[in-house]
C-alpha cells in the first residue's frame, strides 16, 4: 500500500473513532439523549433520571464494549503474532468456548453467586487450559492445524456446556445461560465492570510486555535466540495474558467472536505488518467495532435487541470464509 499515514497519526484517528463510538454509545438508547444531557449528568451534583441512565445502565455498558473490544482486538493480533498462524483469534481457536464452559460451570454450580469472583476465576482458567492445549497441538504448525485444533476445543468446550445445560435442574437458569452465551453486555452493572477490569488489565500489561518478542519472532524462533529473546517468557506472557483477558472478558459478556480475527487483517497493512504496532491499533480498532456493533444492534431491534455475539458473528463469519479461500489460493500459487 502507497501513502500510508504514519502510525502516530493512525493511532490518533482509531483514538477518535473509538472516543467517537464510547460517547455514541452513551447517547443511544430508547430514551434519547443529546450531549447536553451528557455533560449536564457528568458534572451534576442532583441526582436525576438522566443520570442514573447515564452513570447506571449506559456508562457500564460502554465501559464494558470499550474493555472487552480492546481485549479481543488486542488478543487476536497477539495470538496472530505469537502462533504466525494470520486464522488465530480467541473465538475461532475455541479460548472463548473454553472461557465460556468455565463461566456456565460457576453460574450452574452456583458459586458465581455466592463468590462473585468465582466467574471471572473460573472462566479465566478455562481459557488457561485452552491455551495451552492450543500450544500443545498445534504449536507453530501449519493453518491446517491450527484450525483444527480450534474446532477440537470449540467442539468440546460446546459439548460440556450442552452437557451442564441439559442437567441443570433450573429451566430458568438454563435460559439465562443460553442467553448469556450469544454474547451480551445489556444490564450490566458498575459491578461487573469492577469484577471484570483488574483482570482485563493485567492480560493488557502482560501482553505489551511481548511486543518487542513478536517483531523478533516474525524472523523465525532460531533468529528471535540469537536476539536474546526468552521464547519461554514470551509463551507465559501470551498465554497467561490471553487467558486472564479472554476469560475475564467472557466472564460478563458471554461469548463475542470474530472480533480479533477481523480487526488485526485490516489493519495490519496500516502498520506495515509490524506485530509490535499492531497491538495497539488492533485494541483500539477492537473497541470502535464493538461499540459500533453494540450500538447497531440498539437501532435495528429497538424493542428486542439483537445479542452482539450473533451480530459480529452474521459479519465475521464471510470474512473468516474469505480469509480461508484467500489462503487456500495463496498455497496454490
């Protein structure tokens, strides 16, 4: 691509587009809400109808697609980079199914309830384990193998949920699940942003810190040694930061995918394929998308809202046929 715009200035577009899309999420909603009404609950002291829509249901909600967008645009393009697999992504590779098992397993035992912390806990190390049969199976291999040690998870982790779903005693809590497994961040509380972001956060740091290792690895595992790269602690950081991110993710939103599948492809010639600036962008571009789509599915089924889960799906799945074939075509040229 010619005329690429340098990357702080890329940086500093995604930076608006994601301010833009946080704040439309805000405004949007069945009680419309102009920026006036905004600013006026930001800096009010009266409690208000505005601002207890505001700073109770809306500002959760958007915190949330802000937290859990980046997360998924930023463990996609890590994953991508760490496996230099470009089909890597924490839904299509079975890290969401598993988080996802690990959360239903909390809910159904009834531990979410009595130790809130149980769910992120549980879905984070179901993530874990995920992660590193991923590891174990497919390791750097080819495309191939990697997609089909994705669909050996993903098959699995459904299988158990199905499994816990169908000995749940509770109708009421299997409809609750079902729902909660399309992949949602409507109704959510201040609670779950406080339960979810410190675990969020610290997959983020654990994941900036291999930034440098996967420039180095995109030259291969014996040039990235005789750099001095410790492929060992960058395998942890990647694993335990996609674990601890993902899971805590999935944890209060349910699984959403395709999200960092798509985001780090369009935006990797926008960094001129550089893993370590890619992080960056891809949490950013991760963020806009979700807010975008959160926001999308309030204006097309203003009564019954869609779940984000089966709208980013009804978009990432063509994209991900696209890349297939893409690279089918690659190997056969």
């Amino acid at each position: 691509m010619k005329n690429l715009p340098s990357y702080p200035a890329l940086i500093a577009v995604l930076l608006t587009t994601t301010l833009l899309a946080f704040v439309t999420s805000i405004l949007i909603g069945p009680t419309e809400l102009g920026f006036r009404d905004l600013v006026t609950a930001i800096f009010s002291e009266n409690p208000s109808m505005t601002t207890t829509i505001i700073g109770e249901i809306r500002l959760p909600r958007a915190i949330l697609g802000l937290l859990i967008g980046s997360t998924l645009g930023l463990t996609g393009a890590s994953l991508q980079g760490y496996l230099r697999n470009p089909l890597a992504e924490p839904g299509v590779i079975g890290v969401s199914t598993a988080a996802a098992l690990g959360a239903v397993l909390a809910i159904y035992t009834g531990l979410s309830s009595s130790v809130p912390l149980a769910l992120p806990v549980m879905a984070i190390g179901g993530s874990l384990i995920a992660v590193l049969i991923l590891r174990a199976l497919a390791g750097s291999g080819s495309i191939l193998t990697l997609i089909l040690a994705g669909v050996a998870i993903s098959s699995l982790g459904g299988a158990l949920t199905s499994l816990v779903l169908n000995l749940s005693p509770n109708p009421f809590a299997s409809l609750e699940i079902i729902f909660w497994l399309l992949g949602s961040i409507t109704d959510r509380s201040m609670n779950h942003v406080w339960l979810a972001a410190p675990f969020i956060i610290s997959g983020w740091v654990l994941l900036a810190l291999s930034a440098r290792a996967l420039d180095v690895l995109s030259l291969g595992e014996e040039t990235a040694i005789s750099l001095g790269i410790n492929l060992e602690r960058t395998q942890l950081f990647i694993i335990f930061g996609t674990a601890i991110s993902v899971g805590a993710a999935t944890a209060v939103s349910g699984v959403i995918g395709f999200v960092g599948l798509v985001v780090p492809h369009i935006l990797r010639p926008w960094v001129n394929y550089s893993p370590s600036r890619l992080l960056l962008a891809s949490a950013l571009g991760g963020a806009t998308l979700l807010l975008s789509a959160d926001v999308l599915v309030r204006l097309i089924t203003p009564g019954t809202e869609l779940k984000l889960g089966v709208v980013t799906a009804f978009f990432g799945a063509p994209f991900f046929l696209h890349l297939i074939l893409k690279t089918k075509a690659t190997f056969n040229t």
